[in-house]
C-alpha cells in the first residue's frame, strides 16, 4: 500500500510539473512570436559529423 500511495502521489508531482511546464512554455512563445515550422521528421541530421541522432 505504501508504494502505491508514494506511485500516486509522484505522478501528482508529475503531472503539477508538466503544468508548470507547459505554462512556462506559453509565456515563451507569447515573447517570442516569430517561430518556424520545422519538417515533421522524427530524425535530424546535425553536428559531429553525417550520422542520424534521435531528438
């Protein structure tokens, strides 16, 4: 039982920091507004050399 309540109450810390998050996250495009549209891709292609790196 105290596992479950200590699982319970780690995703409510989760899920109050996501929040935070994605609020923190709104106030940074609402400052900055000229954003790009980046390719629906899952893999880029970038430093160190010509080699596929998971983002």
């Amino acid at each position: 039982m105290q596992q479950d309540s200590y699982a319970q109450a780690t995703v409510k810390e989760l899920q109050k920091k996501l929040q935070e998050y994605k609020a923190a996250l709104d106030v940074l495009r609402k400052e900055h507004t000229s954003q790009c549209t980046m390719a629906d891709i899952e893999l880029y292609l970038f430093g160190m050399g010509d080699r596929k790196k998971m983002i």
